[in-house]
C-alpha cells in the first residue's frame, strides 16, 4: 500500500475531509516533543509539588485548558497534566503534581536541573473564553491547579471573577496568591474549618448564588466535587463547564480509557475535552471508571516501594 493511499484512509478514518483541516488540525495543536529541563521547584504539602520545566514553544502554543504529556524516564509511563501556567519569556511550562501512583512520585521526586524524558504538547481542546458577565470559578484540592489559567483567561476577558479553592485541610489549599491576582473576590473552603470558612465547596457556591446573579460556573477537582457541584447549578440553571482531566490516561484518544458519557453520547475526555457541560456528564459512569485500574495501581506501588 503506497503513501498517498495510507494518508487518504488515515484522513477517512478520522472524518477529516481534506488534507488542508488536516494540516489545519495538525498545526493547531502544535505537537512538539523535546527533552526538558527543570529549573524551579515548590512543595507545596508532602505529597503535592509544583514542577517548572524549559518548554519554550509549548509555552508559546498553549492556551487556558490545554495539557500535556509527560514521562519522568525512558522507562516511565505517560502521564496526562494540564498546564498551570506558562511563562512565554522563560520559555516555561508549570505543573502541578500530586502523588497518587508510581508515575507521578518519580515525577515529582526530580529535581532542579533534572529532565523530563518527554513532554509532548499543548494537546485537548481549549476553554471557551468570553465575556459572559459573573464567572464562578471553582477548584478542589489539585484541581485548582489547572483552574488557574482559566481565571486568568476569564478575568482578561473582562468578566467579573469570584473564585472559591476547597480542600480538606489548611495543608492542601495550594495557589491562594495566584488565584488572588486574577479574581476580583476569593472565597476558601476547608472541610474541618482550619483555614477560611468551614464546609463543603457546594456549600461557598450556593452563598455567592444566593447574592448575586452568576453567568457561569466552571469546576474542577475530584470526580465526587464536580457531581454534586453540577447538581448545585443545575437547581439554578446556570451553565457549568466541568474539567474532567483527572481521568486521563493516554492523552491522544488511543486507549480508551477517558470513555465517558456526555448527554448520552461516548465521549473521549483527552481529545473531545476535558471540558464538558456539567450538566450532561454521567459521573457516576465516570467514578466507576476511575477505579478501573486501582487493583493494579495498588501493586505497582507496593512493587516501588519495595525497591526504594
């Protein structure tokens, strides 16, 4: 089979009715794969840590919602993290990583002037940004890393900010001067009331729509938060975007795993999203998914910490 018959039943396969959208597609996102260092490092609690890595025309491509691709070795597995923030000058990507697994404690345990094997990017589809009025922003524990970017888009675009961070404890909050640069009101939610006001996230964003009319909500954190979040807007009928990163696992729409269910259609979060109508996710088909692979999670990480 020649080339030109290979292209052609590759561009078929994929719906794509000309070379040029192909071309276009292609360049949109810019894929660039190069070996990187690191050269800033912040621990924000023993078990989350931000990562700054050389990534110049990632940083130069990238925008609010993208994400990339990171492998801590040559023998390391893919890792899916959204950008947190990028410094064009610098030429520098940021990441925010929690240690849930073996992949992402090999990741964060590098160092300043350490490389990542791979870094693949900017990839996903990126947010929607428009001057829509009020924007309530809202992150859970690491999701309010890849919130970040977000805020900042909104507020640029001239919308009125009022963003809430929530986590269990004072220890997790991570990002408060960040967010505060970019939203015109921060509200923190901690569950056991050591930091800002005790309670649930849900319970700050029924606050804030109880006194002023929201145009827009956007979610991100644990699969649990942004269910009942949505279910909170829903009872409002305000529109509600939800980030739906943490069940990546291939990034590039090959594995299947980030199958979801969006208004009873099949989704693939990595390469549809991971942005979705809130109100049209199936998280409960989702959390099922989530958990889809802890058994083998679970023995990876004994096997490493044997070995450490």
């Amino acid at each position: 089979m020649g080339f030109p018959l290979k292209l052609f039943l590759f561009v078929y396969e994929l719906k794509i009715t000309t070379f040029a959208q192909f071309k276009n597609n292609f360049n949109r996102r810019k894929i660039v794969k190069l070996m990187n260092k690191i050269i800033s490092k912040t621990n924000f609690s023993k078990n989350v840590v931000s990562i700054e890595i050389e990534a110049p025309r990632i940083a130069k491509a990238r925008k609010a919602g993208h994400f990339v691709i990171v492998r801590a070795d040559k023998n390391g597995e893919r890792i899916p993290l959204t950008i947190s923030s990028a410094n064009i000058e610098k030429g520098t990507v940021t990441l925010v990583i929690q240690k849930v697994g073996v992949s992402s404690r090999k990741l964060a345990s590098l160092e300043v002037g350490d490389t990542v094997s791979d870094i693949v990017g900017p990839l996903g589809q990126a947010t929607h940004v428009a001057n829509v009025g009020t924007v309530l922003a809202c992150g859970g524990g690491v999701g309010v890393a890849p919130l970040l970017p977000i805020v900042e888009a909104m507020k640029k675009a001239g919308n009125r900010v009022i963003t809430i961070i929530a986590a269990r404890t004072r220890e997790l909050i991570i990002l408060e001067e960040q967010m505060k640069a970019y939203s015109d009101e921060l509200l923190i939610m901690t569950d056991d009331g050591s930091f800002g006001t005790k309670g649930l996230i849900t319970e700050g964003m029924e606050a804030v729509i109880a006194r002023e009319k929201v145009n827009q909500v956007i979610v991100i954190g644990p699969a649990i938060m942004m269910k009942f979040a949505a279910l909170t807007t829903k009872k409002y009928d305000i529109p509600t975007i939800a980030s739906l990163n943490t069940i990546m696992v291939d990034g590039t729409g090959m594995c299947g795993a980030c199958r979801i269910t969006v208004g009873g259609k099949t989704q693939f979060v990595c390469v549809d999203g991971p942005e979705f109508d809130a109100h049209q996710v199936d998280f409960d088909e989702m959390m099922l998914r989530l958990s889809g692979y802890r058994e083998f999670e679970k023995q990876a990480e004994e096997e490493y910490f044997k070995g450490n």
